[in-house]
C-alpha cells in the first residue's frame, strides 16, 4: 500500500516536498457526466437557454479552475499549466459528458487541476440550467489517464458491461 504523502510522520498534513524531483512533461484526463431531462439537453445542443452559450460559459469556468486549483485544494502546489482544454460531447438524449486535459513540464501533476476543471465545467452546466431543470445531477467526477513522474503512466480500468462496480 502506498504512503498518504500529504501526512508526515505524526500524522500531521503536510505540503509534499517536491523540490529534488526532476522537471518532467506531465498530463492528466478527467471527466465529469451530468444527467439531466431530455429538453434540458436539447436547450444545451440548440444554445437556446436565457443565460447563453452553456458550453462556452463552462469551459471558460473550467481552464479558469485548473489555473486556481492550488487556491481551492489546499495542499496542491502552484503549477504553470501550458495547456488546457475542455471537451463536451452528448451520451444518449439526457446525459451531458465533459472531458478536461491538463498539460505542464513540472516537478508534480495536475491531476488535480484536470479534476477541478471538470468539476467546476459540471457546476457552472448546473448553474447555467438549474431554471429548467433543478433534478440534474452531477456523476463520475473521475480521472481517466495522467502521464509523466516517478508514478508513469495510469490509465482508468474500463468497467465490464453491465457491472456496477
């Protein structure tokens, strides 16, 4: 089992020290779903909701989050992100899916930015819709692949059909 890097020996939270760690090319994928009713989605595709263009507004939200995620988690460090990008795509007629891709050379990972931004992409959906449809509900807030350190390469096992686990 691996070590909670973030307590140290007393069991004390700490900032991990990555300092003697080499500068490497790191990526992270993530992803957040939201279901939601059929019209809703609809209103989404055909940007007809009051509010504007849901899926700009939520990107937007989203490269803002991973910039800051070091404010918000509070033991992340400050990373300089060289690239972000925020993929929607629309599953069946009631499920709204976000794909974000976090890129840095740096000495730790951004699988916590990639993570925000997703998450933040799904609340600012929600925000957006909430008038028409209080019943959306945010799901699968997961990391999908990250790349680069000491750790290398994790991609998320796929779930056989039908499984629930």
């Amino acid at each position: 089992m691996a070590d909670l890097t973030h307590f140290d020996e007393d069991g004390s939270s700490r900032m991990v020290d990555v300092g003697s760690k080499p500068i490497t090319a790191r990526m992270a994928r993530a992803m957040a779903s939201i279901s939601m009713q059929p019209s809703t989605l609809d209103l989404i595709r055909d940007r007809q909701l009051s509010k504007g263009d849901v899926l700009g507004v939520s990107r937007l939200a989203a490269i803002m989050a991973a910039k800051r995620t070091d404010e918000l988690i509070p033991l992340c460090h400050s990373l300089p992100l060289t690239s972000v990008e925020i993929r929607f795509s629309f599953n069946g007629d009631s499920i709204l899916e976000i794909e974000t891709q976090v890129e840095t050379q740096a000495q730790t990972g951004v699988e916590m930015e990639a993570l925000t931004a997703a998450s933040v992409a799904a609340l600012t959906v929600y925000d957006m819709c909430k008038a028409v449809d209080r019943g959306m509900t945010i799901e699968n807030v997961s990391l999908l692949e990250k790349t680069g350190g000491k750790s290398g390469h994790y991609v998320k096992p796929s779930r056989p059909k039908g499984s629930d686990k």
